[in-house]
C-alpha cells in the first residue's frame, strides 16, 4: 500500500462569500477574518455599515458566486432562495469551490451539486441538512 498524503488549502488570503448575515452569519465572518481570509457578503437586509465595520464587501449574489473560493450559507428558507444553490449558480461560481451549507436542505439542489462534484466544479461540499422533499 502507498503512503497517502493529506492535503488541505491555505485558508489566508482566500475568499470567504456568505449569503446571509444574521447573527450565525455575522459570527462567522468575525471566525473567518481571523483566518485572513477576504470576506465577501450578500444578505439584502442587512446594513451595509454593519458589515464593513467588519470588513465585509456586500455584493449581489451573483458577484459572490464569482468571488468566492468558499461559500456558506445562512439563509431561511423562502421561495426566493428554495434550490439558490443549482446548476446556474454553480455555473458562475470559480472552479474548485467549497460550499458549506449549515442551513436549510432545501437551498441546495442536491443533484446539480452531486454532477458539479463529479465533474470536480465544485472540490469539496460540507452538509450537515438535506432536502427532505427527496
């Protein structure tokens, strides 16, 4: 057997795009900034002086997907942001993406993800809730 390697990735100087900041949001942009990562956000009803006080770039949601070497999501779940997460999306974000979803199941369309990491678009995906319409 071949000795294996674990690889991992910088995390300073890489950019962090959060949709939603509420306060789990907030909490982890103020983590991530630790990290010196770049933090980029998209939340329409939050207060863009709230954010750049701690040095967050509010940004449209499709400028986020562009920016973003992670993304997390924060987000309730309404029919604006039911399956946010899909091919689209995932079309406009950079290759090699990570995407956290500690949300809600329903923001992502698990099967467009399942074909963006077989197809390696997106490197790695961290889910902690699923669609329970499947």
């Amino acid at each position: 057997m071949g000795k294996e390697i674990a690889a991992g990735t910088e995390l300073r100087g890489k950019t962090l795009g959060i949709a939603g900041l509420g306060r789990i949001g907030l909490e982890v942009a103020r983590r991530a900034r630790v990290f010196g990562m770049e933090l980029v956000a998209h939340d329409p009803f939050v207060s863009i002086a709230v954010a750049k006080d701690i040095g967050i770039r509010c940004t449209s949601l499709d400028e986020l997907y562009a920016a973003a070497d992670y993304i997390t999501l924060h987000v309730g779940l309404t029919p604006q942001t039911t399956g946010m997460i899909n091919a689209a999306a995932i079309g406009k974000m950079k290759k090699g993406v990570r995407l956290v979803n500690c949300a809600r199941g329903e923001l992502v369309n698990e099967a467009d993800l399942v074909e963006a990491l077989k197809q390696r678009h997106v490197a790695a995906a961290a889910l902690d809730v699923f669609n329970q319409s499947l």
